[in-house]
C-alpha cells in the first residue's frame, strides 16, 4: 500500500495542503497541523477530538494521521463519518490525492481490495449502524468523525454512532465547532466538570480562530451591519414599526429580522447592492472573489437571485438542497470565477469554495453554531492580506456572535438555570432542529408566520472588527456608506484596524456638516451605541413586574389595571412589546407613585 502523493499529483493538492510533509503524504504541515500530528503519536490515544476553526486545514491534519496509521499498520482501514453527501465526496477526493483510496458510494457487502475504506454520511450511519460495526470489527479501523457535533443532532444518530463505532480500534474527531445549543452528549467526546460544576467538551487539540488569524492560516473578517425601519402586521392585526437594532421584545425582534429580510422589500435590495459594491472592491485585489447569500428557504433564495441579476446584470449559482445536482453547482461555482452564490440557510460546513470572500447574513437562525459554520464559509486564507466581509442585520445576537469570534468556546453538558429564571438555552432549540435538516425542503411554514411583511429600509449601522466597533448611521449610497464598502480587499490585520479608526474619525468629522434631512440618522459613533440584549430586556420587565407587584399590596389594585394606567400614562405598546427606554420610563413612574403613597 502507497500513502506517498505523487508529484504528478501534487499541484492539484486543495489551498488546505501546503508544501512538503514528514510523514511523505501532504507537504510541509503548518505549525498547528504538526504540534497535533506530534502529541498523537506521542500518547497514541484510542480517542483525539481536534478542534480547528473553519479554513484551518482539518481535512490536512487528518489524512495525514490516517496515512501515518496505515504505514505503521496500527490501523488497515479508515471509515470518515462527514455531515452532507457533498462532504463524503470531497473527502474521498482529498484522500485520493495523497494515495488513500476511499468509497464515497458504498453502502453494503464486501469492499473493493483496490478501496482503504469508504467515506458515508451521519445519516447514512443512523441507517445501518449493525453495518457499519461488522467492518469495524472484521478489520483495525480508524474511523474519523468530521464535524463530530452532527453526531448530537439527534438522539438516534448519536446512538448509531456509538453503536457502529464503539469496537473502532482508533476514532478521530474533528469539528470547528464544537458547541452545541442542546444538551445532547456528543459520542466518543470527553466532558470535564469544572469549578462551576458544569461539564463542558475536552478537546485533545485547540486551535483557535485567534490563534489561526495571528498565523495569517485564516482572513480577518470585517461585518458590516444595517440597521431600518421595518413595518409588519401581527397575526392580531395590528400594524408595528420598529427600528432593527433598537431595543425590543425577543418576538419583535424576530418579527423585525424577519420583515428585513423580506426581498418585497427595500431592505434586502440596498444590502445587497451594498455587498456587490464591496464584492467589487475585492475582486480588485483578488479577482476570482466570490460572494454568498446564505437564505432561510427556498422562496427567498430565488428571490435574492432575481434582485442579484437585476442589480448586477449576471446569474446568481442557486443551490437549494445538498442533491447530485446540487454538489455540481458547488463545484462548478468554486472552480469558475462567477460573482454570487445563494444557497438555502448555507453551504455545509467544511465545503471548500476559498474564493468566497463576501457573505450576506440573510436568514433568520441565530445559534451560535451556526454562525460561526456560516462566517466559516469565508474565513480560508489562500495567500497573505486577504479580508472577508460578511453583511447583517442589526440584531443583538448576531452583533454578539461577531464580537465573539476570537473567543473559544465548548460544547455544555450541563444548562446553568436559577430558579424562576426563563431557559437561556430554550429559544435555541428549534433554531438547531431547522439549521440541521438533512434536506431543505419547502415545509409550508412560510405561509404559518404569525405577521406579515410590510415594508423595509436598511441604513448603513456599524462596521465590527476584532471586537471593536466602527462607523455611524449613514443612508445607503452615501459617501460614509461608500467609506466602509471601499477598503481595499488585500490588508494586514493591524492594518484594517487602523484603516477602519481613520474612516470613522473622518466620518465624525463630515457628520457636523450634514443637512437637516439627515438629523433622524443616530450621531453616535457604534462603539457609544449599546445593542441591548434580549436578557437585559427580560432583567426590565420582571424588575417592572416586582415594581407593580409591590404596587398591587400598596394600592389595591389588580395588575391589569396598573399595566393599563402606565400605557396611558407613558405611551408605548404592552409591556411584551416595549423597549427598554419605556420599560425604564414604566418602573420609574411606579416608583414615583409608590412614594407618594407613602
């Protein structure tokens, strides 16, 4: 058996394969890929979970260890475990490259001698778990967990996994995420408790989106965020408007997001020719730039790739399920030089299109997991100085998760709730049940939404970067607009810092010269301009609602009737509805009347 690449071969090796290698499989290994390589075969675990961020080179890291394996025939097959049908043939292509041969269509009976092993999905493994567990034990095999955390989206999947893969004489697991927003047990995954008595994943090998950044392994990412006035009707008929971005109920801010992203819309269309914009500022530097719409269903992909063709005059690739056809058009769009790429809620993890460098953020999941696989999509470095810009909304969550990208996290076992508290963790839930769904089918559920779209504008809201924040509130197509979308695509880290500093300095400058049809606009630089969350909103209303409750034993008056006279007295919609500024208006005028009742 040869696990030695070819130099035929060696030029059509991915961005993900560097130079020469020790191990004679993928060429010079980067530091990280080496220093995990190293502490493997030092402790010759039977378990190593290896957590890399997106772009970092996974696929690398583990084929050389399986090569490694196979040399010393501690192992004689390999079976990889990858979430999509996209992902097993994209594996079974990389290990090709390097002389490992793996079937990406078996699904039963004997495997062909000219085979190492075979690439199958989580699904696929759910199936037939008793199938996968004869190989395994009829052979020494290592079985490589790609994205282990797609081993936890179901209870049943997680069970297959465990069942096929339980007598494996090595397992490798491999993710750029491994949180999670459910509690499921990931298989093969070690927990550690911690101080706060809390169980949390143990990873054999980090390495970091920080880290990898410092390394120029990964782009920067610039987000740039818009704000506007949505306008939608409830399902009890009530007309609301609201600013995206202000304080507001976790349903108004769901009902805002979603009315945004409406393409009937004004909102969609100014973000997205905002986006070509930038898209066309890269492409100066790196001319084969691509940009991805990530869309929640399949009505709205389409839609996105009308306004794309009339704004930009070309197609827009669709991929709207993970079908044959559809892993072509992925192809087909990574080798071309083709501008956009709308794909249903986002292209799997680990799919490797590295000249994507603009994204638009235009569904309404917001888990930290899959953020961070959806701005993974962007982040591959393929030479020095290359930026990603990604474009949101203006909602408190995705603001957080953009300023948290350096930060490592872990998968929780454990939910920390204080009595009487709502479950953090619970909105979540259904989020992750959708953002998983093996196909994207139309489900009808567009046509059950509790409101309806009305209207929409996007204003140009703040520019994130490193976890500081840049800019201020400028009209779509204005020069401060046009400031932020012009930086050029190929910049050192330190140096897009210091870029983003001097606009916002200028933009401050030109903004005490602004006619007076631009006075509604906010005149506060985005680092002066809190986002409050959902939790600080809920800390309002229960604090009102000890406030009124008090009210209650003093007055003798139901809580009806207080909630009623603080409406009429300060204005402002039903406590489930209010910002922050009128819950605070509230609880200081029941505190006025509590003290004159005194």
């Amino acid at each position: 058996m040869t696990t030695t690449a070819s130099s035929s071969t060696s030029h059509h090796l991915s961005p993900a394969f560097p130079g020469r290698a020790p191990w004679g499989t993928a060429s010079k290994l980067r530091a990280w890929q080496q220093g995990a390589m190293e502490k493997y075969i030092q402790e010759q675990p039977r378990d190593f979970l290896a957590v890399a961020t997106p772009g970092a080179g996974k696929t690398t890291f583990a084929l050389t260890l399986a090569s490694w394996l196979l040399h010393h025939h501690v192992v004689q097959q390999v079976t990889v475990v990858a979430p999509t049908e996209h992902l097993k043939k994209q594996w079974a292509e990389a290990a090709a490259r390097i002389g490992i041969k793996l079937d990406p269509e078996y699904s039963a009976g004997p495997l062909s001698r000219e085979y190492h092993g075979v690439a199958v999905t989580y699904a696929g493994v759910g199936v037939r778990p008793m199938l996968h567990r004869n190989r395994v034990e009829q052979r020494k095999t290592l079985v490589i967990l790609d994205e282990i955390h797609h081993a936890g989206d179901s209870k049943s999947w997680g069970e297959a996994c465990l069942e096929a893969f339980e007598p494996a004489t090595r397992r490798l697991a491999l993710t750029g995420t491994p949180f999670r927003s459910d509690t499921n047990p990931i298989p093969f995954v070690t927990y550690e408790e911690g101080n706060d008595g809390i169980r949390r994943s143990a990873a054999d090998y980090t390495y970091g989106y920080g880290s990898a950044l410092a390394d120029n392994v990964v782009r920067p990412v610039i987000f740039l965020s818009y704000s506007g006035n949505m306008r939608w009707r409830t399902k009890a008929g009530d007309e609301i408007a609201a600013r995206l971005g202000e304080p507001m109920t976790k349903d108004a801010i769901s009902q805002a997001w979603r009315t945004a992203l409406d393409p009937r819309g004004e909102w969609m269309p100014s973000v997205l020719r905002a986006a070509d914009q930038r898209l066309t500022e890269v492409r100066k530097a790196i001319p084969d730039a691509g940009a991805l719409v990530i869309a929640s269903d399949q009505d709205s992909a389409r839609a996105y790739a009308k306004l794309i063709r009339e704004i930009t005059g070309s197609k827009a690739t669709v991929v709207l399920s993970d079908d044959t056809g559809a892993s072509k058009r992925i192809d087909d769009f990574s080798a071309g030089d083709d501008r956009w790429m709308v794909a249903v809620r986002m292209v799997s993890e680990g799919v490797d299109v590295p000249r994507l460098a603009v994204g638009v953020y235009a569904t309404t999941i917001s888990t930290p997991l899959f953020f961070a696989q959806a701005v993974g999509r962007f982040v591959r470095s393929r030479r020095r100085g290359e930026t990603a810009s990604v474009f949101l909304p203006t909602v408190p969550d995705l603001l957080t998760f953009a300023h948290e990208m350096e930060r490592e996290r872990d998968h929780v076992l454990d939910k920390p709730k204080k009595e009487g508290e709502e479950d953090p963790y619970a909105e979540s839930e259904k989020e992750m049940e959708e953002a998983n769904r093996e196909q994207d089918e139309d489900t009808g559920e567009q046509d059950m939404l509790p409101f309806e779209a009305l209207e929409s504008d996007a204003v140009f809201d703040r520019v994130m970067y490193n976890g500081a924040e840049f800019g201020m509130q400028a009209h779509p197509g204005s020069e401060e607009e046009q400031d932020y979308l012009g930086i050029p695509g190929l910049l050192e880290p330190d140096q897009v810092q210091l870029l983003l500093q001097k606009r916002q300095a200028r933009q401050i400058a030109h903004s005490r010269k602004k006619p007076d049809e631009q006075a509604d606009l906010l005149e506060l630089p985005a680092e002066r301009r809190p986002v409050v969350s959902h939790k600080e909103l809920m800390e309002l209303r229960r604090q009102l609602n000890t406030m009124v409750g008090a009210y209650v034993h003093q007055s003798g008056k139901p809580h009806g009737v207080i909630h009623t006279e603080l409406r009429r007295v300060c204005g402002g919609p039903p406590s489930a509805e209010a910002t922050a500024g009128q819950l605070r208006q509230r609880i200081a005028k029941v505190q006025e009347w509590a003290t004159r009742m005194k």
